[in-house]
C-alpha cells in the first residue's frame, strides 16, 4: 500500500479523494496535460492567517484564538455535516488541528528540512519547495510521506515553522480540578535519568488536606533510578523555574536591544558541529588504509556523527527561527501579575518558554528553555 501511494503521489500534486478542507475549495483545472481538482483559497481562508498569526506569539493560547473569533464574528466550520450544512466548530481540537496541518504552509527550503528530521518519506526534491505552494500528507503502513501540491499555500512558512515548535512543546493540562494542579505539569523531568517525574498527592484521612509531592517515572523502569520520590517539594520548583523566567525575559530584553550580540548557546552548539566536522575528516582519512573490520567500524562511527551532527543543526535552525521571531512583550504582562493568573494561564506561558524542568535532590533544578 505504501508503494502504491508513494507512485501515484509522485505522479501527480493533483488534491485526491473528495475531501473538503477547510480554508479551500476545489477547482476542476488542467496542469501539464493533467485534468484533476485543484484547491483553492475560500472565503475562509483568511480565518486560518489569523489564527496562526495570532497563535505564534508567545503566550497566545487555543482559547485565546477561538474566543479572538468570537470577538470578531470569524466563525469556523468542521467538515461535519448536520442537515447538509456545516456544522460550526469552535472547538480547541478543531483549531489545533489547524494549525497542525501542513496543508496551509507555503513550503519552503526550511520545511523541507523540517520534515527531513521527523523522518518522514519525501516524495519530491527539495526545489518543488518554492514558498508558494502546500503539502499534503498521507500514512500508510507506519511510513509518513509528504508531497508538495499543486495549491498555494496560505501561511508563510517561518510563521508555520514558529507554531510547529509552539505546538511540540504544549501539552494539555489535565482538568482534575482547581489549585491543586501544578503549572509545571507535562515539563518536569528527572536529572538523573530524563524521564518525566509525576506530581502526585496525598489527602489526609478526613480529606481535608492535601500534600503534593514528586514522583520519578524513571525509578520504575527495568533499570531503576536514584529513588522513586522526591523530597524536593512541587512548591520550591515552582518558585525557582518562575525566578528562572523573570531572569529569561530580562535577556531576552536585553538582546533585543542588541539584536548582533552573539549567542552563547549557538556558538556552543557550532563548534560541536566543527568538532564532529574534523573527526569526520580525520575518519575518512583512515579508511584507505584499514581492513575490512576496520573500514566497517569507520563507517559506522562516521554514520553516527552525521546523526548527532544533523540533530545539532536542527537545533540551531530551531534557534535560530526563534531568536528572530521572539517577541518578549506579550509575555512581560503575565509575569508582572503572575499571582493573579490561574493555573492554566501560568501554564500557557511556561509552555511559551520552556522545552523541560530537570529536577533533583542533588542537583536542585535546571531549566532548559525553548526561548
């Protein structure tokens, strides 16, 4: 099935199936002797600029977007029909799964190599990557492949790439009930062993009270941890990861006034990447002369660095694209009147700044940010 589908796709950028996207309509045209509908921009197509203009910014969540429509009478429609008419849809995981499409990025040479490091199968050569024109996407068998369309897209792509990263680091606050939650949940990992650590509680008898405490998922592993719960109380990392992102939007301010000052975080990571650079070289220099065994373990090795040398240019470009679109304003309002924000406002704006909270009782904590 995935051949068939990787074949035909190759064949044609014509939109198949009969499935209504919203945002388009289609077109009955012919393109290079090829008669097939194409997508085009509808009266809806405007709805979904703004959502993603709206959403890149920092500290703008789904509800956000959804009640901006509201506001402005911008209504969306699913796909679902009640009564032969769309049925509106102002739901989050309708929006969310606008946002995640590629259907609306006009790719570029970045999203090329954005879908490159998810592994995904691509069907077409980086210069069918113009700017201008929408992917579709299709699974089968386990293998994502990725197909540039005949349709223009309707985003840009550093705005498409900026809400991708965005949306990679949210995770949805679990809605079991009021003060009791932390902020931090979905972002706390263990220093020791990187698994995610677990708040959980304790009522007392007459249920009155309630302790939180951290629970490392790691220390259940086949392998264990250093101990399966933390002294460290739930309280004391969130007073130090908030002291963390007062300190993150002071730089971060700082910067911006001084838009050509090196990056330390950048630099390290390019003189990684010389570094595996020059074993790679001296690697190669080695394989005339070694024997079978030799030349195998060479090979292997010089693969393994093009691996880590890959995942560190990702995560420059990833850098890279934030540090230019960073805009710190949006999220110097909450943190002025944090005390007044409920949880899940805290937690929007920590999923803004922050890729994981490493914590431990030897360690203390380490806050890795995404900003």
């Amino acid at each position: 099935m995935a051949d068939a589908y990787s074949t035909r796709a190759r064949e044609t950028g014509f939109y198949q199936g009969g499935k209504v996207y919203y945002g388009f309509t289609s077109e009955r045209r012919t393109i290079n002797g090829k008669t097939g509908s194409v997508l085009v921009p509808s009266e809806q197509a405007e709805s979904i600029r703004i959502a993603y203009e709206l959403y890149k910014e920092p500290s703008t969540s789904l509800r956000d977007v959804i009640e901006y429509y509201k506001e402005h009478d911008i209504y969306t429609l699913s796909t679902t029909r009640v009564n032969g008419e769309p049925k509106e849809n102002m739901d989050r995981s309708h929006v969310s799964r606008i946002l995640e499409s590629p259907l609306y990025v006009r790719a570029d040479k970045e999203v090329y190599a954005f879908f490159v490091s998810k592994g995904y199968e691509i069907l077409d050569d980086i210069e069918a990557y113009d700017g201008v024109h929408g992917v579709f996407i299709h699974r089968s068998s386990g293998t994502t492949f990725v197909k540039i369309g005949y349709h223009e897209g309707l985003v840009d792509a550093e705005t498409w790439l900026a809400v991708q990263d965005k949306k990679s680091h949210n995770r949805r606050i679990p809605n079991n009930g009021s003060s009791n939650v932390s902020w931090l949940v979905g972002l706390l990992k263990c220093k020791h062993c990187g698994y995610h650590i677990q708040i959980a509680y304790t009522d007392n008898k007459a249920r009155t009270k309630r302790w939180k405490y951290l629970m490392d998922y790691g220390a259940y592993r086949k392998a264990g941890c250093v101990k399966k719960f933390l002294t460290t109380r739930p309280e004391e990392v969130e007073k130090a990861v908030f002291e963390e992102m007062r300190k993150r939007i002071a730089q971060l301010t700082i910067a911006r006034h001084n838009a050509g000052t090196p990056d330390s975080d950048n630099e390290a990571l390019r003189t990684d990447i010389i570094k595996i650079d020059e074993e790679i070289r001296k690697l190669m220099e080695k394989l005339a002369d070694a024997d079978t065994v030799l030349f195998d373990y060479i090979q292997n090795r010089i693969n393994e660095l093009h691996e880590q040398k890959s995942a560190l240019e990702r995560k420059l470009q990833t850098k890279a694209r934030k540090r230019k679109a960073i805009d710190t304003k949006p999220l110097e309002e909450p943190m002025r009147v944090w005390d007044k924000l409920s949880v899940e406002d805290k937690h929007d704006v920590a999923m803004a700044m922050i890729d994981a909270v490493y914590v431990s009782d030897e360690y203390g904590v380490e806050v890795k940010f995404s900003i």
